[in-house]
C-alpha cells in the first residue's frame, strides 16, 4: 500500500519529467497545430480557384475595326439618309451587334456555334470595333469576318436599292419628256431644259452609285485573340489559396482560446 510520502514523491518525479520535456518540442507541437489548418485551407482554397478561374475564363475571340461614313446621296431626294454623325454611328453599332445580323452570320459556322458580338466605337472616331467570343479561335475569327462582310453587304443592297429606285424614276421622267410633242417654240425649250436637267440628275446618281465602297472601310482585318485561360486559372488559384489561408489562420485562432481553457484541469 503506497504511503503520502509516496504519492509525493511520484507527484514530484512526473512534474521533474514535465519539466525535462524539451522546451523545443513543445513549441514544435503548437507550430504544428498553427500551421497545418492554415496549410491545408490554403492549398483547397488554391485548388477550387483555380477549377472556378478555368470554368469562368474567357471564351477565344476575335476583333475587326471598320470605319463607317453615311450613304452617299442620291438624287432627287439628295438629303435622304442625311442624319446627325453621332446618332448614325450609336445607330450602325446596334445594327452591328443586332441579333438579325449575328443571326445571319452563324448559319454559315459549325452548328452549336453561339456568338457573342459586341460593337464599341473607337474613342470619338467614326471607326467601330467589333468584337466576337466563341468556342474556338478559328470560330470566333470567322465569325467577325461573316459580321464585317455581312454588315457590308446589307449598307450596299439597301443603298443599291436606292439608287436603282431613283434611276428608275429619272429614266421615266425622261421617257416621258421625249414623248411629249408640241408646235409651240416656248414649251419645246422648256421640254429640252427639263431632259437635259434630267440627263444631269441620272448622272449624278450613277456617280454615287460608285462610291458605294466608302460607306464600310476596313481599317484593320479581323485577327483572333486567344484567351489567357491559363492566366485567368493563375490569378483564381492565387486568390482561393489567399482565402483559404486567412480562413485557416481565423480557425486557429478560434480554436486556441478552447485549447488553452481545456488544458488548464490537466495541469493542476
């Protein structure tokens, strides 16, 4: 049976083991627990951010710049089209972007093959950029040369319309002249001043009719951008590792007040 004397002594022997303990150990226990939440949170977080950053990178694209002036006029209505620069150009960049036209231009591209087309103006110039995400950068490329030609294609066929209307109505105009007959010496010159006027009006509608190809100039040929996926991973790996290491470190210090406070018993 053990005496007080011996209970002492075991007392005294454990405190005297505790006391030899390497100081180093110990603290290397508690760095341990401080570093390893931190660590591990930091290396989840790092992990998830960059599958998000790669999910949500930015698809390829491709971008073109166009300069855009208004339709030539076109006699008799020589004002016709004739509107404010700043209200033209808001006007075409809508009609650049429009879901009529971007319609239009993925018939022509690999079924499945959705577009996004964006048209900016080029700070306070009357040159727009057009800009197309896609799935590939082969797609994207094409596509925002199908939106140029094809937006190109639309101002020339409703300007040629134009043109071919007025012909049309000058070339009756000056069938109906010619057919017009009269003894009297005043109305023959009258007749003749009006088909010469005429004659002048279907010209100057023929000329505009040749500078249909200063409406749409390209002022530079559509070139792919490929998207920086690899970057975009990069930079959300960097923020989740940076999230998880601050949630690591919150959780250490939450938990060594509870440590600390369970501890206290033991070493009585």
């Amino acid at each position: 049976m053990r005496t007080r004397e011996d209970l002492r002594a075991a007392r005294e022997d454990d405190v005297a083991a505790r006391a030899a303990e390497p100081a180093g150990g110990r603290r290397g226990g508690r760095w341990v627990a401080f570093v390893l939440p931190v660590v591990v949170l930091a290396l989840l977080g790092a992990l998830v951010g960059a599958l998000v950053g790669g999910a949500t990178a930015p698809r390829p694209s491709a971008t073109a710049r166009i300069a855009l002036a208004q339709d030539p006029p076109v006699p008799p209505a020589s004002d016709q089209g004739a509107v404010d620069p700043d209200r033209f150009l808001q006007g075409q960049l809508l009609v650049l972007a429009g879901d009529d036209l971007v319609g239009r231009v993925e018939q022509g591209l690999p079924p499945g093959a959705a577009l996004e087309v964006t048209a900016t103006q080029v700070g306070t110039t009357d040159v727009a950029e057009v800009a197309v995400r896609a799935s590939s950068a082969d797609v994207a490329l094409r596509a925002a040369s199908g939106v140029v030609d094809t937006y190109r294609q639309q101002r020339v066929a409703a300007f040629q319309a134009r043109v071919d209307a007025s012909l049309a109505a000058v070339a009756e105009q000056l069938g109906e002249v010619s057919e017009a007959r009269s003894p009297v010496q005043s109305t023959t010159e009258v007749r003749s001043a009006e088909y010469a006027r005429l004659l002048a009006v279907q010209s100057t509608v023929r000329l505009a009719q040749t500078e249909a190809d200063t409406m749409v100039t390209t002022v530079q040929e559509p070139r792919a951008v490929p998207a920086d996926g690899a970057g975009a991973r990069l930079r959300a790996g960097l923020m989740g590792g940076v999230l998880g290491a601050l949630a690591g470190l919150l959780l250490v210090l939450v938990r060594s007040p509870r440590a600390s406070r369970g501890a206290r018993p033991g070493a009585r």
